[in-house]
C-alpha cells in the first residue's frame, strides 16, 4: 500500500518531482484535457511497469533503457491510435504531448527505477499510484485555470453571467504562476 501511496502526495510526480512538466503545462488549459493526459499516462505507466517487470530478468544491462523505450512507445502508440480514433477533439487538443508521452520522465523513471527492480505486484502498485497522483495533479491544475480562465468546469459555465475571464490563465503564463501556487501550497501544508 506504501507503494501506491507515495505517488499520491510524498512523492507526488507533478508537485513534489516536478516530473513530465512538458505536458503539464502545456495541456492543462482545461479540466478535460488533464484528465485525457492523466488517463493516457495511467495507461501507458501501468502496462509498461506490467512488461518490464516482467521481463526484467532476461533483458541484458547494455540495452535495457532501449527496450523499455520500445515497450513504452508501444503502449502510447496504442493511446495516440485510440484518441484519434474515438476522441479526435481531445486528440487534437493534446496535441504532440500524447506522443512525448514516450520520453516522460515519469514513465522512463519509474520504470528504471521501480518495476526493472520490484515485484510485479509493486510495480503495479507503483504505477497506479504514480499514474493517478500525476492525473490529480494535471487535472487540478486545469480545473484551476479553466474556472479562472473561461469561467467554466469541464464545460459547464460555473462563473455568474460579467465574470471578468483572466486570459492569461490560459495562456503557457498562466500553467507557471499556477503550478508555482499549487507547488507553494502543498510545501506549506507538508511543512504542518
């Protein structure tokens, strides 16, 4: 259960590693887009740790990173072929960050460090919680700059009718200043 934990808040992949900052700010101008991203990486994480934990007793030391490249590659092709299939709006959207999904640190990192050394069972735990700590993550700070930006929440207008819309939320400005408040306060609230 520690496993699962530590990605959640202690060592939270947005907030506390500052891991895969690329498509953190780049996609979270709304909540829907962070939860797309949030999604894609939980997938990509999960069946990844799953295949090279796997496999990573007959994987020999000189290519190791290259074949985890090659496993990870594989599992965001699939994401990128099933959002263009079946959410092209969303696809549009996220745009090239789907398939740098393949270089994220968080991806490539936990696979190293965590399911090429753990049990298959840790390893998924790992995943899940790494996945769904960096999907709260994105998907907070889109919330943030979509209410504050747009006025709205996953769509729906949530801001009274003359709501002064902050554009610079959702320009790349607006993913700093807020990540450097989230980052602040979950600092503060760790300090307590």
């Amino acid at each position: 259960m520690k496993d699962f934990l530590k990605g959640l808040w202690g060592q939270h992949p947005v907030f506390r590693q500052l891991l895969g900052m690329c498509p953190t700010l780049a996609v979270t101008t709304s909540a829907l887009n962070g939860i797309s991203m949030g999604l894609a990486v939980i997938f990509v994480l999960f069946f990844s740790s799953l295949v090279v934990s796997l496999i990573k007793k007959i994987v020999p030391n000189q290519v190791r990173i290259a074949v985890y490249t090659v496993i990870i590659a594989t599992f965001v092709t699939i994401v990128d072929i099933f959002f263009k299939a079946n959410f092209p709006q969303i696809s549009r959207a996220l745009g090239p960050y789907i398939p740098l999904i393949v270089v994220n640190c968080i991806i490539l990192g936990r696979c190293e460090a965590f399911a090429s050394r753990c049990s298959v069972a840790k390893s998924l735990l790992d995943a899940l919680g790494m996945g769904l700590g960096f999907t709260w993550g994105v998907f907070l700070l889109g919330s943030i700059r979509e209410v504050l930006g747009m006025g709205t929440i996953l769509g729906f207008q949530i801001m009274p009718q003359g709501y002064n819309h902050l554009i610079i939320m959702i320009l790349p400005a607006g993913a700093f200043i807020v990540l450097g408040l989230l980052i602040a306060l979950m600092n503060r609230i760790e300090e307590r």
